[in-house]
C-alpha cells in the first residue's frame, strides 16, 4: 500500500491511496483539473482511479466530487446516507450518476478484492462527519481530520495503525489572538470544530505502536499554525516524548498545494 496526501487545508483537501488492485481518492475537495495536475505530478493517471471515499460535505473535502464522477465514469464513490442527502438536497455537487453512488454508513467494513475499508464516525459540524482506516496486504493507514475531539470509539478503531493521516490544525495561541471573529473562533475550539497541535498529538499518543512508522499532519490552518509549530509539537511529543514509537517513524508535513509524494507504507 501507498499514501500520498496530495493536498490539505481550508482551501482544499484529496488524497491518493494505491493497492495492488485500486486507486483511492480519499475526499474531494478540489477541481477535476487540479485533481489531475497533482496526480500527474506523482506519477497516477486520473483515469486509473477507481474508488473515492468521502469524509462529509464540506465543501474544501467535496467540491470536486461531482466533476470527478461525471468525468470519469470508472469512479465509484462511497459516502453515508447523511453525506449524499445532504450533498444531493443542496445541490452543492451537482447531478452525479446515480450508478456510481454507494453507501458505506459509521461502523460499516466494506471488502474490495484485496482493500478493506471501515468507517467511523466522527465529530464536526457538518450532516454526518465520518472517516475511513484503509487496510491492505497486512498494512492499516487511519485518516482523521475535522473533528472537535477524538471519543475512545475512534481511538479504538484507529488504534495500532502503520500510518496515520492526522489534523494538526491550530496553534491554540495562534487561534485566540489571530483575525478570527470570536464566534469563528469559539466553533474551531468546540468539540465540533478542529484538533489543536496537542490534542492531535494526545490522541496519537493512545493509539500509535511499534508498528506505526508514518504520521503526515494534515489539515494546517494557513492562518492560526505553522509547519514548524506542527511538527515541533508532535516530535516532542510523539518522538521525544513517552509515545511507543520506535525510532525511524517519520512525521511528515503536508501542504495545500503540494503533494507528499507516494510513501509506501
């Protein structure tokens, strides 16, 4: 199995995942034509995607879905009910081919050849928040993003992962003395808004094991973190702390723009 974080942040966020049988879209949140430019650019053609999973309807994780489905009909995509109600009733993605619509609801497994899939439930203030652990030939990658908090069910599910896609999305000082209005800021605080650099890395802290060797930090607010303050709290905390890590796990940081490159995982 392969990871690459093509792009995450507010303005936008999609990532690859391949087996030896599927290329994975993990959310949606971009233009069919920068979709394809960042693909190009780690070497998978956009026509060679067959599966794409979708987080919830925000519109900087699902903008992109309806092109991609009209466009390339190979592609089928799987959301919850709430999700596809949602995205259809307000019309934000479009007409999508109905044939290529499919349901995976919080709690479900679904097995396709050699990928299995399970979603969980998650905690945002979107219709109904929900992420995905990707597993293949022996290997598990969790990804989380856009969640006030992470429950014991979550961390249960997550646990023991080889890699983890993770929102390190504010630097809580940042936040409270950056340019947000005040309500903005009380609902990214809230238990349905983001996870700060240290809740991210107290979550990761009872779920990582010896076996985890990949952690990207994902979904950086551009205005209330920086890379350097994501990276430093999660080494110190996760590397340099009491984390059951060995020594080689590699902490990755992703942009908005610009793709990690495939990592084997």
């Amino acid at each position: 199995m392969q990871v690459c974080v093509l792009a995450s942040g507010s303005t936008g966020n999609t990532s690859l995942i391949t087996t030896g049988q599927h290329k994975i879209l993990m959310d949606a949140g971009l233009s069919g034509k920068k979709t394809k430019s960042l693909l190009d650019e780690v070497g998978v053609d956009i026509n060679d995607i067959d599966l794409a999973f979708l987080s919830h309807d925000h519109s900087d994780h699902s903008a992109g879905l309806g092109v991609l489905m009209r466009r390339y009909p190979q592609i089928d995509a799987f959301a919850n009910t709430g999700t596809w109600n949602y995205l259809l009733d307000s019309k934000k993605i479009g007409k999508v081919p109905v044939q290529q619509m499919n349901t995976i609801e919080p709690g479900q497994s679904k097995v396709m050849g050699d990928l299995t899939v399970t979603a969980f439930a998650t905690s945002h203030d979107a219709a109904e928040p929900q992420y995905y652990v990707f597993e293949s030939d022996g290997k598990r990658v969790a990804f989380l993003t856009d969640t006030g908090y992470v429950s014991e069910n979550v961390k249960g599910v997550i646990k023991d992962s080889d890699a983890y896609m993770m929102e390190f999305n504010y630097d809580t000082m940042m936040l409270r003395e950056g340019p947000y209005s005040w309500s903005l800021k009380q609902r990214i605080l809230s238990d349905v808004g983001h996870l700060s650099n240290e809740e991210a890395g107290e979550a990761l802290l009872d779920v990582v094991s010896p076996r985890t060797k990949h952690i990207f930090l994902a979904h950086r607010s551009q205005h209330n973190n920086t890379a350097y303050l994501a990276h430093d709290t999660a080494k110190e905390m996760l590397v340099d702390g009491d984390a059951n890590l060995d020594n080689d796990v590699k902490i990755i940081d992703t942009a908005p723009d610009e793709p990690t490159g495939l990592i084997k995982i």
